[in-house]
C-alpha cells in the first residue's frame, strides 16, 4: 500500500486527514511545523507526539526526503550540483548558486521533459514523471542541510517545465510561502516557463507576487517553433498577450530569458524584432550565451556579439541585464542538467 504524504499537504488537509485518526487539530499543527521548519523527515523525531500516535503514522505515512546521492562543488564559483535520489530510484539535479543578496536554489519540477527544446539536455529523454510538492520542498530541506547554509531565493528552473506539473507546482508555492512553515516571501521566487499560456493566465488569475519568467530565445515564430516546439501550440501573438496579462493582475514584471546561440538568434535584425515584440510592455530581458551541451552542437556567441545584442536592446528601450553562467565546470548551468542512470555518469 503506498503511504500517505504528509510533507505535501497543507494545514487544513493534514488536521482532516488526522481526523480520520481520531487525532485532534492541534497534532496537524504540530506535524506542520516538525516537518516544514524543524527539518523533520521521520516520525520518530516527532518527541511531542504520543509514541502510539508515531507508530501508526510511521505504518501508513511518509515525511521522506530525497536522497543526496552526489554532490559537486564549482571550483570557478561557490555552485554546487546536488544529485537526488527519490523514493522510487529516479534522479533529478538541483542548484545552489550564491550572490550577494543570499543563496538560491535551482530546483527540479519533473523528472525528464516533454517540451523537446533542441538546446537542452532535460528535454533529452523526454519525461518520466511529475515531481511532488514535497520532492521540491525536500530539495530545498536536503541542500541547506548538506551545505549549513539557509536558501532565501528559490528558482523553478531545474529539470522539468513547471507549468506542465500546475497542480504539484501551485502546492508547492503554497507551502513554501506558508506562514506556518518556511515562510519564503513569494517575491524570492522566479517560476521558469517555457510559454504553456492557458497555465500562465491560471497563475495569473492566481496573483500572487513570484517573478514569471518566459523562456523566449526568439522573436519570430519559425524561429522559436524550430528551438522549441511548445510555440507550434501557443505562438507569440498567444505568448505575449498573456505575459501582459500576468504583470497586469499580478503588478510583477515579466522577465523573458533569451539564450544566445552563435549564428541562429543573435544578430541585430533579431534584436530589432524583439524590440518591437516587446516595447511599451515593462518587462525585463535576461540574455544568456546558450550553455553548450553535446548532443545539440549549438555554439554561444562571443563576447562581442553578446555585447552588441545587449547594447541594441537598450538602446532600443529595453531593460536587459546579461546573466553570469554559473556552475559551468561542474555543467550545473542553465539547460544542463540531465536524467543520470549511473552515479559514474555524474562528474
Ligand atoms: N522548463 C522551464 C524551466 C527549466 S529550463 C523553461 O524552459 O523555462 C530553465 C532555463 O534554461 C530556461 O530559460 C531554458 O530555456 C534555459 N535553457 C535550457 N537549455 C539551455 C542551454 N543549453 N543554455 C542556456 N539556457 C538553457
Ligand atoms: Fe523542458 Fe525547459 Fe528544457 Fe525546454 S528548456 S526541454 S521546457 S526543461
């Protein structure tokens, strides 16, 4: 029989389903808080609960974390690369990055992708399965741990697309942002998307203050529909209004990630394009030289061209920041985290 899954459940759901225990609402409290800020991942640490009560839910549930299977540590930066294992033996990869403004977490919504990006290594394999809530919350719990350090920024911008996983996603930014438990303010939170719009406009409609941002790489449609197909579903004139729509209940601005690959979507006509897709819409462009992986053969542009792109877009009225990559040595960057069957694979 699987067990239940305490860690992904909110207060109101945990105080029903002790109910079905005979358990008063006060005992949910409790394991609210042994599991989202006292680090508990077995019942046996639970000390103020009865010890009848934590047999019977050491029986029928679960507050397990991920393993931590690997870790490496950048030898540029202080990025590290987790390597998890879950409960039923797949593998997804997390991010630690540290900035000056604290650590942030890179975390994995899914095991795989289904999206097919012709420059990422997640989409490689395709997906396996959806994470659960508690599978991301527990990569946060496993990486703070491991490192002694405390995660005051989380991204959605490790394996997987986030909004091809609503429901698991929407209940993990639930209980993160939980007063009762971590508590991360909703704005130290950036959502990565590749343009899944019916689910933008869900979160949209859902205003709550994370940053969007939407991965665009191109400002035409045959462009972006031959990097990444989900555009041949929902095309830029789809894309963009709903983009528009989200800084419109949410107050928040949309920031659209743009990978610069040598010699496809890097030349100034391209920037020009994406200076009319995007003007008189407050929004924030990050552009970032597309992290190489093998199977894909695509190249970053120099540095040089990577300037000139950014100088046009600003001159063009754009704001634009142009991102450091991270973790490259360790291949913890943007786009290159995989599926690995074998611990050996993982350098
Ligand atoms: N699925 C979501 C979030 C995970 S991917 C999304 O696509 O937005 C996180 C970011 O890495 C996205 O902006 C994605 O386009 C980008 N990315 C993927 N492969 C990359 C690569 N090889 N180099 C640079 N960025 C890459
Ligand atoms: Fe999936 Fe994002 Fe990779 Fe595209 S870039 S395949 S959406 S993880």
């Amino acid at each position: 029989m699987e067990k239940t899954d305490l860690r992904s459940m909110t207060p109101e759901e945990l105080t029903a389903f002790l109910a079905t225990l005979g358990q008063p609402a006060y005992r949910a409290k409790q394991i609210f808080s042994w599991v989202h800020q006292k680090h508990a991942s077995d019942f046996s640490e639970m000390t103020d609960l009865p010890a009848s009560l934590r047999e019977i839910l050491a029986e029928k549930c679960t507050v397990e974390l991920p393993k931590i299977l690997h870790l490496a540590a950048s030898k540029q930066d202080e990025t590290v690369k987790f390597l998890f294992e879950l409960s039923d033996g797949n593998r997804i990869e997390s991010v630690r990055m540290h900035y000056h403004y604290g650590d942030t977490l890179c975390i994995s919504t899914q095991v795989g992708c289904n999206m097919g990006c012709a420059f990422c290594a997640t989409g490689l394999s395709g997906k396996i399965r959806d994470l659960t809530a508690a599978e991301m919350l527990g990569q946060i719990e496993k990486a703070e741990e491991a490192l002694s350090c405390h995660i005051s920024h989380v991204v959605l911008m490790g394996m997987g697309e986030p909004l091809d996983n609503f429901g698991q996603v929407v209940r993990f930014l639930d209980l993160v942002s939980h007063p009762m438990g971590r508590n991360l303010t909703a704005r130290h939170i950036t959502l990565s998307t590749c343009g899944i719009v019916p689910k933008i406009l869900a979160l949209a409609e859902q205003k709550r203050q994370i940053t969007l941002a939407v991965s665009l790489h191109a400002a035409d449609n045959l462009r972006r529909s031959s990097l990444m197909p989900v555009n041949r579903r929902w095309e830029l004139s789809e894309l963009i209004p709903a983009c528009k729509t989200y800084f419109e209940k949410t107050g928040r601005r949309v920031t659209f990630e743009y990978a610069l690959i040598a010699g496809e979507n890097d030349s100034s006509d391209e920037a020009d394009r994406l200076i009319g897709l995007l003007k008189d819409f407050p929004c924030h462009v990050n552009l970032i030289p597309i992290n190489p992986v093998e199977e894909t053969g695509k190249k970053p542009p120099s540095k040089g061209v990577v300037k000139a792109f950014a100088a046009r877009l600003e001159k063009g009225g754009i704001s634009v920041t142009s991102r450091r990559t991270l973790g490259a040595d360790i291949d913890a960057a943007c786009g290159q985290l995989r599926r690995r069957k074998e611990q050996t694979d993982f350098v």
